[in-house]
C-alpha cells in the first residue's frame, strides 16, 4: 500500500528563517527597484541614527557620502550618536528582527529590528560585500570595526573582520554599505528630497550630504534643541481589538478584573474601572484568568460608552506648531506665508496618535502646477505609494477651491506655489506593508487628517483673502492718488485758496491708517504733534518708534527710552479701534536755527495701509 499523499508532502516541508523569507521577498521591504533600493538604504541608515541620537539626547550631526564605481555604489551613513557597545553590533547589523523597540508602546522610527540589517542582507545579495561598521561609546573606549555579512539560512551574523581601529569622532557610528541601484536627479523619489523633508520634520538635526560628483549640500538644523523625549506607556482602552484584549487577559498577572483594567492600561484609575465593569455589567472582583471572549465583548462594548481621559501624549513627540514652521522656512525661504497646526492626541485600536500637518505657500512652483505633498510617519518622510496612503485620500476630498486654491471639479490634488506637509505621530502607524510606504486607511486617522488640513487651510485662506483685499485697496489707491492731486490743483484754482494736504484726504478715501506729524516752532523750543488716525474697518494695535538725536524735553503721553551712544529711541504702544484718534505731543530742543527731525517709525500695520505725512517746518525732508 502506497503512503499517503499527506506524508510524502510532509517531507518536502521544511522551516525557513527570517532572512532566507527576506532574501525572496526583498520587495516587502522596499528594495523593489534599482532607484528605490538606494534610497530605502539611505532612508533606514538615516532612521537608526536619528533614533540613537535622540534617544540619547545628542543634538544629530549625520554625514551621508554616496559614490559610485562601476555601476556599484557605495552607501556611507555616520553620526555622532552614544554608537554601540562591542558584542551588539554584529546582531544590530547582521540579524533582521533584532531591536530594542518592538515590544515597547512608544513613538520611534524602527519598531521591527529590520531596517538596518535589512540594507546589509541588500547589499550583501547584489554585490557579494560585506557591511562595514565602526562604532564607539566613548573618548576613553577604543573604536570596534567590524565586516559582517548575515547567514540566510539562520538568521545570524556571520564576522570577516574584527579589530580595533583609530577613529576621529568621540562617539558615534559608521556604516558603508556596498550595493547595485541607481542614482536619480530631479525626482520627487530621490535621496535628495528625502534628506531635504527629513530636514523640515527634523529641524534640530544637522545633516551633510555628498552626492555622486562630490556636490555637497548642508541641510543646517533651524532649532538647537531636542524635541521632548517620548515615554512609554501601556495601551489605551479606546479602539483596542478583541483579539488584543483577550491576548492581555490571558498575559496578565492581576487577578481580579478591576485590577487588571487599573494596571494594563493607561488613563484608567479606581473610578474609572468601576464604571466599565458597571457598564459591562461585570463584577470588578471577578477572577480575569476565568473570563473569555464573552466577557471581553463586553468590555470591547463598555470602552465605547465609557467617557474615557485621552491617552497621556508623553509617548508620542510631535513635532509642534513652532518647529514645523521653522522647519518649513528654513528649506522654502522664499515662500510668502507659513502656517501650522498640531491637532491633540487621539486614539486607534489603543494606539495613540497626533496628526500635524503645515503649508508654505508662495514657494517657486508654478501656478498651474499641483501642490507638493509630503507625507511623513514618525518624523520620517514617505516617498512612494502616494495613492495609497490615507493622506493623499484625505488632501483630494477636500474642496480647496474653498480656501482660495485652484482645483479641478472640486475633488483631487490643488494646484498652485505651495507645499502642504501632513505628520502622523504614533506608538503604531499602521501602514499598508512591511516597506512602511503608505499609512493605512483608518478611520480615526483619516478623520484627523481632514481635521487638521481644514485648519491648516482656514489660516491660508485668511491670508490669501487678506492679500487680495490689500491688493484691490492698492489698485484703488493708485488711482485715487492720480486723482485728487490733480483735483486739488484745478479748486486752488477756481477758488483762489490752498487746498489741504491731499495725502490726509486720501488715506480717509482709502480706509488707511493715518499718522500725521506737525512741528511748530516756539521761542525757545520746538512742538512736534503726531497724530493718528484709524481709518480702517479694524482695530490696530501698533508701536511707534522715534529716534531723536536732538533734547527731549517732555514727551505726553510717557514713551519708553532705549538710549544710544549718540541717539535716544523713544517708543508707544497704542490701540485704536476703527474710526478712533489719539495724539503724541513732544517738546523738543534744538540747536539754533536748526529744525528737529522728526521722523516716526511704524510697525503692526501692513504698510499697504498706512499712510505717513507731515505739515510744518521739515514736511519736505520726508
């Protein structure tokens, strides 16, 4: 009798390791493509230092070479991180899944321990090379260089080279990496760009880059801080699965229910456990280990109708309101505005998360152009899968002809000189696969996307409506100042009397924001009034800075005096409200027969608006 079919298949089934899967299936990692595979390298070796840097609380200083030889590149990533202790950089390098993050529930770059060792398993297969890495802890500890290649078959490191070398840095961590790819210019897919947006969400790291050709391009840091250092923290109970929950209950070392819901999960305390076991109608004393999915179906239902705390977001670092609009000017310093908006913490599956998104407009794109997108996830940029990533969804369903951008039919990209950068911070983005490319469509998620892009684009909108109230005012200034001089002339003329100073009747006719200085001499001294008038439809707050080389006698009301070698600035603060009027009044002397200049400074108001005259002795000097 013939063995069963079962049994001979049996035989032929045998178990793989992590790296031999890898070695088959490089794609679900991103090395899918010559061009791609470059920067996939770059991108995680990028990733692991800022991480080390952060994590120990070094301002990043990255210097990133790329050569090229033969259609064989050379891929060089150094920090100046704490670098790694001697026994660990084999595994760190040289074994996928390897890492320190996984199991912690805190916002990171890497969370798999595959990233790093991932590029050398690449670049090992491509070119048969091995991985070159020196590393040191300290100015008094010697630095490690190590070559290392992975054994697909377990999953382990495999040594060429051992020994101690002289290294210039105090601390920190050096990778060269040899692969085939290809080099590309020009592309919004290209290391470039992505050390560039790397550059904007990390805005306290300073990273050297120095392309094939030897062009090198500083990307300076805007802040000289660190962004606050995220904790960890346990899961929140909003949106946690079934299957999660059963999985703690089985792992769990509390007894009794209300316990275990006070001691494996965040923002629940006494009050709160009660009344998710009231609400579930459980008992909080009932023993956790004798509870099953029917009991876990409750709680699931009970975190729902529950008003819970949000999750603390000491776990996440965003990158905050400031930083993102630092971040933004320092590599689009030409743009004209900037804004940015950082939503609070939110909650999927127990995952909290933070969305932030910014816009610069006015960059050097053409009108007809659609916008730049940058996506990132955990500070780190997104380059590929645009269609696919929740972010894109959320951009094209909003109508931005309602914030002054240009958009076919309503629905997909905007055109026009801007850039809109969307950041989700997490202890998990879900992202659609392995090679971390899109973030997942999730509704919470999408939802704060659009939240966050509304407000960001509402700011937008109030300026783009702004300039083009200023614009129109100009257009009509321009045309009432060709007119009234010229009507002025032609009443002095029929009626034989001096007109007034046509520079007042305009500034009313415009709505504009009048100060008017008047200087009249006295016997001893000189009377300077400044007025001010409030012609637009706003109040204005503004500050009136005069410098004054000649002796101030009295000054009404009381300014405030910044003193100079050969100067004296006096300043006011003053608030108007539309249609409203206020005066400075000044005694001021002179030397003999010299006349005072008086010339007020004025900031607060666009400049469109205002309107600076004179009458009295030094009206001409203006």
């Amino acid at each position: 009798m013939e063995d069963p079919i079962a049994e001979s298949l049996a035989e032929s089934q045998k178990e793989i390791s992590v790296a031999e899967f890898f070695e088959r299936n490089r794609q679900m990692l991103g090395f899918d493509s010559s061009a791609r595979s470059l920067i996939t390298c770059v991108k995680e070796g990028v990733d692991n230092s800022l991480d080390a840097c952060e994590e120990a609380g070094y301002l990043p200083d990255l210097y990133i070479e790329i050569t090229e030889k033969n259609d064989e590149y050379k891929v060089v990533i150094e920090d100046n991180g704490p670098g790694v202790i001697k026994k660990q950089i084999p595994k760190i390098f040289g074994k996928l899944l390897y890492g320190s993050r996984f199991h912690k529930f805190v916002q990171s770059r890497g969370q798999q321990g595959i990233g790093i060792s991932a590029a050398v398993l690449y670049g090992q297969l491509t070119t048969g090379k091995s991985a070159r890495i020196i590393s040191k802890i300290s100015p008094d500890d010697p630095a490690h260089l190590y070559e290392i290649n992975i054994n697909t078959d377990t999953n382990e490191p495999e040594i060429t080279r051992d020994e101690v070398v002289d290294w210039t840095r105090p601390h920190g961590t050096r990778i060269e990496i040899h692969l085939t790819g290809m080099y590309v210019k020009g592309r919004r897919q290209s290391i470039y760009n992505y050390l560039k947006t790397t550059g904007i969400a990390n805005p306290h790291a300073r990273i050297t880059f120095v392309e094939p050709g030897e062009k090198r391009t500083v990307f300076e840091r805007a802040v000289n801080e660190l962004p606050p250092k995220p904790k960890e923290i346990k899961p929140h109970p909003a949106g946690i699965e079934l299957g999660t929950l059963l999985k703690m209950m089985r792992k769990t070392e509390s007894r009794q229910l209300n316990a275990f819901l006070k001691n494996e999960f965040t923002r629940v305390g006494k009050t709160t456990a009660q009344e998710i076991c009231e609400t579930a109608n459980l008992k909080p004393q009932a023993e956790i280990k004798k509870m099953g999915r029917k009991e876990a179906k409750k709680l699931i239902n009970a975190f729902k109708q529950v008003n819970l705390i949000s999750p603390p977001t000491d776990c996440l670092s965003p990158m905050g309101r400031d930083r993102i609009e630092k971040g933004l000017s320092k590599e689009y310093p030409e743009a004209e505005y900037i804004t940015a908006t950082t939503r609070s913490a939110s909650v999927y599956s127990g995952n909290p998360f933070i969305v932030e998104t910014g816009i610069a407009y006015g960059i050097q794109k053409p009108e007809e152009e659609k916008i730049d997108l940058l996506r990132l996830a955990n500070r780190v940029p997104l380059l590929y899968q645009r269609g696919g990533c929740v972010t894109t969804k959320a951009i094209k369903d909003i109508d931005w002809r309602r914030y002054e951008l240009n958009q076919s039919g309503g629905t997909g990209i905007p055109k026009g000189p801007a850039v809109i950068m969307i950041h989700v911070a997490s202890t998990n983005v879900p992202f659609t696969s392995e090679s971390k490319d899109a973030i997942a469509n999730v509704e919470q998620i999408r939802n704060e996307v659009e939240r966050a892009v509304r407000e960001t684009a509402r700011n937008l909108k109030k300026y783009l409506k702004r300039q083009k109230r200023i614009s129109q005012r100009k257009s009509k200034r321009n045309v009432i100042q060709k007119i009234i001089p010229d009507m002025a002339q032609k009443l002095q003329k029929i009626t034989g009397k001096q007109t007034k100073n046509t520079e007042q009747v305009i500034a009313k006719i415009n709505n504009n924001f009048l100060v008017t200085t008047n200087i009249t001499k006295n016997q001893n001294h000189h009377t300077a009034t400044i007025n001010l008038e409030n012609h637009d439809r706003t109040k204005k707050e503004i500050q009136i800075n005069l410098p004054l080389t000649d002796q101030l006698i009295e000054a009404k009301p009381k300014p405030k005096k910044q003193i100079s070698e050969d100067h004296i600035t006096l300043q006011w603060n003053r608030q108007l409200s539309s249609g409203e009027k206020d005066k400075l009044k000044l005694k001021i002397k002179t030397p003999k027969n010299q006349k005072p200049n008086i010339k007020p400074q004025i900031t607060g108001i666009p400049k469109e608006i205002l309107t600076i005259t004179q009458t009295g002795e030094n009206q001409n000097d203006q």
